[in-house]
C-alpha cells in the first residue's frame, strides 16, 4: 500500500524577518507570513485528501498556518515535534549576540551537541524530533491500517517547524547534505511530501 506523510514549515513569522534565534518562544505568524500561506493555497500548492489525519507541534505559528491551509480541522499536536530550545539566546539577533564569550563559544561547539546556555543541545534535539516522527509514523500507520481496505490513499499532513524537518529527513538520508544538512530546510510554508509503500519511506518530493 503506497501512503505519503506531508511535512510543512510554517509560514513567516517576525522571527524569521528580524532574522532571531528563536525556537522556544511561541511567536505567532506575521502578516506577511499570513497573506504568502494564503497566495500558497490559491496556487494549489499544498497537498491533501479527504481522508488525510492532520497534526501540529502545538506552537501557535503550526496551529496557524494549519488552520490557514486546510480550515478547522481536528488534530493531534506533537509536542517532540516543536523546535530548538535556544535558551539565552532566543529572540536576539546575530549582532546583539556576538560580542557576547557564551555565544561565540557555543557556535564554535554546537555541532559537537553542546547547548546555548539554558538552552538544548542538537543532540538532544535531533534524539526528541526523531522520537516525534516516530510517534507520527506509528499514528500514519494505523491510518494505513484503517484504510487499507477501502482502496483510499492514507495521508497524514503535519505542520510543524524549519530545524525539524531537517532533522527528520538528515536522520533518513544523511549522505544526501552530508556536508551541510541544513540544506534540507524547506523556506516557511513548503515543505515535503514522503513516499511511502508498506511503511517504508521509498522518497521524498520538495514542494
């Protein structure tokens, strides 16, 4: 049985604007953000189904941009799927942060899973998204179980963040951004559709 789970980044937030660490602090999405998920809708770009199950991190810029793309549809939230914790340094810029010894000590060890002060390691990280896209597979199945006879495609849509998309799909093909795996980020509002057949994810397509 052939089945998709659908990754979407949410739409743009003033973070992503002022160009903030920010993962923890629970920003609502911009107006700009807003009005590019909705030109996105018009233009057909997000994938669906009559059957799809849907689920978000439960940060309200997911909740959003999921209420924006496909209405008041009932949901799980995800809390593993919700993004990094950047302590100290949540809601600062580059500039306001790099005269700062903590900050240019933690960017020089972060990828090694040290965490910003008060913050989480991307260690930690990529250990609690993983577990989340578990948890998001193991529900995708019991929808493939539920629909297996019925000859209709199993769907589950799930709006969640930048960093843990990355991390999913750096986790499933770590040869593919092997040298930068933040390649793997989709820009706020895309995303990626996941092949499945029998459970095994087969592919992906960028959107």
């Amino acid at each position: 049985m052939k089945s998709e789970i659908v990754l979407i980044r949410h739409g743009i937030t003033t973070g992503n604007i002022r160009r903030l660490y920010y993962g923890s602090t629970d920003v609502p999405l911009a107006e700009k953000g807003i009005q590019k998920i909705k030109e996105n809708k018009e233009e057909g770009l997000y994938p669906s189904s009559p059957d799809a199950e849907y689920y978000t991190s439960g940060m309200l810029r997911t909740e959003q941009t999921l209420q924006l793309i496909y209405g008041d549809k009932p949901h799980e939230k995800i809390s593993a799927l919700r993004e990094l914790d950047f302590g100290d340094f949540e809601m600062k810029t580059y500039e306001e942060l790099n005269s700062r010894p903590e900050y240019r000590d933690w960017c020089n060890t972060c990828e090694d899973g040290t965490p910003p002060p008060n913050g989480e390691g991307i260690k930690d990280f990529n250990k609690r998204v993983w577990g989340g896209f578990q948890e998001l597979k193991t529900k995708h199945e019991l929808l493939m179980l539920k629909l297996r006879n019925r000859e209709k495609k199993a769907m589950s849509i799930c709006i969640c963040h930048g960093g843990v998309i990355c991390a999913i799909l750096n986790s499933i093909w770590p040869e593919k951004y092997s040298d930068n795996f933040y390649q793997w980020i989709p820009d706020p509002g895309h995303g990626y559709i996941l092949r499945l057949e029998d459970g095994a994810i087969m592919g992906y397509e960028k959107f």
